[in-house]
C-alpha cells in the first residue's frame, strides 16, 4: 500500500475528495491546451514510450527494461525521458506542426517539482523559428491560468501574473544582473573556459577541483539566477550558452549562444525550447561527449538511435518546445506540490 507521510493514502475517499478540485484543474487544462493546437493547426501524435535510447543527455536517467521478441530472443529497451527523439522521427517523415502529452520517466529525480513518471507537453513546427514557439508557450501559460481562472500563480512564496507582458532576459544578462559574472568572456568558438569560469565564480560559490565549465554554469545558475526568475511576471530566458546547448543550433549572429529558451514562473522552470539542430554529424558528436562524461560520472552511458541520427540527416529546420504539464497545472490549480495535480501519485513513494 503506497501512503503518505500522514498515514493516508492518497487513494482514501477524504484524501482523493481534498485532491479533486486540483484534477478538475487538471482536466479543464488539458482541454483547453487541445483546443489551443488544434486551433493553431496542429497534428496531436501519441509517439511510443519504450525506445532504443531513451536520450542522451548527462544527468538524466532513464528506468529500462527486457522484451521478449515472439522467437524467445531479449533485448533491452528504455523508458524514454521525451519524446523528442520520436516527433523529430516524424518531422523527418513530413509532419509540420505536431503535439503530444507524453508520458516520460525518469529516474533519481523526486521531490515537490519532480516525479518519476510525469506528463510532458511537446510540439514541433516545422519551417519556423524560435520566435514562434516562443509565442506559443505564453499562449500556453495563458490559456491555462484561464482554464481554472486564476489571476496569479504563486509557489513558495514567489507569485507571477500569467497575464503581465513577459520579462525577456538573456542568459547572459542574467548572470550579470544577478551573479555580477561575464558569462561570455568564459566561452570562444563553441567551448566553455572553464578555468576562466571558475575564477570568476570561485569569490560566489564552491568550486571543486572535478567540476567542469558545465557545473560550475549550472551551481551559478541554481543559486543565484533561477530564483530571480519568473518574479512577478512570466520570464523569457534566451540565448544559451553554446556548451548548454543540447539539440539546440548555435546561433547565426553569435557562436557563443545557441538558439535555446526556458520559461519561468515563480522560479519554477516550465519549458525549454529549441531551434532544432539539423546537422546530424555534429548531433552525434555532442552525443558521444555526453556519454563519454555520463560514464566518467555515473557509470553508465545509453546507446546512441543511429536511426534518429539518420532522420536528423533529412528533418526540415523547425522548433519545438518541451513543457511540464504538470507543473504548469500545479501553478493554474494553485496547488502547493506537483503530486496533488496527478491522478496517481503513488509512484513516487
């Protein structure tokens, strides 16, 4: 029996009835989001949830498990982080605009914002930038604070009006502003200096001897600039440093950016977009140094799709965002974890 800390599980008819108006939230939400892209002329896709590879990024985990083929044969598959790998599949095939509600897990992560197993909202356009997909989160945000008619987000002391003009920020500006650090002085032609990094960040935080350009970007980032986010109003956070790039391209104006976004309310991170990398050399160049550093740290790396890497070969430019739908719907329902907005929140325990 999964319980909380109170006793009671979370399926006790006076715990589940303290719950409901959160669900209701929940489902007035998802309706209203459905609407909003079919509006907009988009293909909503159910993409598959056990994959060659579940991605392949540093710090996140994926749970695996064994199939057996109907010869008796067995072979591994993961649970997937996202389903990016997949949309890009059909981008490649010739979709144009899809979206999903994806069920993704991932491992070693819980707490208030995290779950195992939650819920990530991702779309694709095809042919357009990342000014597009920007609009289309704010239009997200917005279309779910009017699905349960809330007029302020608020979570741990932090509120934001869904309804304000967006505060639009560079990474690097916000680093200034709230660390007083020259973020692109650390970062020529793609790669971070990490000692020059360091240096900059050691009067600020703990810098150990192992960490690299990476760590010490993310440690800067957790204490000084996420909680200056999303701070009375909606924040654009743009213009990622190259070496954070992911499956980002690097920008056309200035190589030590890439042509990535987040979205903040109330210093909780709701969404992260892309203008999508379409060199399929370099993707696999990126995904090979982030295993080799996943196997340094953790002792274990994740196969590489080779048949994503040959549909990035033929995918069209196109953006697309990943957002927290369950994070999002905490914020619009007024709940105080993400685990009162689930139906089922037993996985965690």
């Amino acid at each position: 029996m999964t319980q909380r800390a109170n006793g009671s599980p979370w399926w006790a008819p006076a715990r589940h009835a303290d719950r409901r108006g959160f669900l209701a939230a929940r489902a007035a939400v998802a309706r209203d989001l459905r609407a909003l892209f079919a509006a907009a002329g988009f293909t909503e896709v159910e993409t598959a949830i056990l994959q060659v590879s579940p991605g392949n990024e540093i710090h996140l985990h994926a749970p695996s498990t064994q199939v057996t083929d109907a010869a008796g044969a067995r072979f591994t598959r993961y649970l997937r982080t996202s389903p990016e790998f997949a949309c890009k599949k059909l981008l490649a095939a010739g979709e144009q605009r899809i979206v999903e509600f994806a069920r993704v897990f991932r491992d070693r992560e819980a707490g208030d914002l995290h779950l195992p197993e939650f819920t990530m909202l991702e779309w694709y356009r095809a042919g357009e930038g990342l000014e597009a997909v920007i609009a289309d989160t704010l239009a997200v945000v917005l279309a779910a604070a009017r699905a349960t008619a809330i007029t302020t987000f608020n979570f741990r002391g932090r509120s934001a009006d869904p309804f304000a003009a967006p505060e639009r920020l560079t990474v690097a500006d916000a680093f200034a502003r709230h660390a007083a650090v020259d973020l692109l002085s650390t970062i020529s032609a793609g790669e971070g200096d990490r000692d020059r990094l360091a240096g900059l960040a050691a009067p600020l935080i703990k810098v150990a001897a192992d960490d690299t350009w990476s760590d010490i970007f993310s440690k800067l980032l957790v204490t000084f600039v996420e909680p200056q986010l999303g701070n009375g109003r909606i924040t654009v956070l743009s213009d990622y440093p190259a070496p954070e790039a992911a499956l980002a391209r690097l920008s056309r104006n200035d190589a030590r950016v890439a042509e990535r976004f987040e979205l903040y309310a109330c210093g909780v991170e709701l969404a992260n977009g892309f203008a999508e990398l379409t060199d399929a050399a370099e993707q696999r160049r990126r995904f090979a140094e982030a295993m080799d550093e996943k196997e340094r740290r953790y002792g274990e790396r994740y196969p590489i799709d080779d048949d994503f890497i040959a549909a990035v070969a033929e995918m069209p430019e196109a953006s697309g965002v990943a957002l927290g739908f369950d994070r999002l719907v905490m914020l619009a329902a007024g709940a105080r974890r993400i685990d009162d907005v689930v139906w089922t929140p037993g996985a965690r325990s």
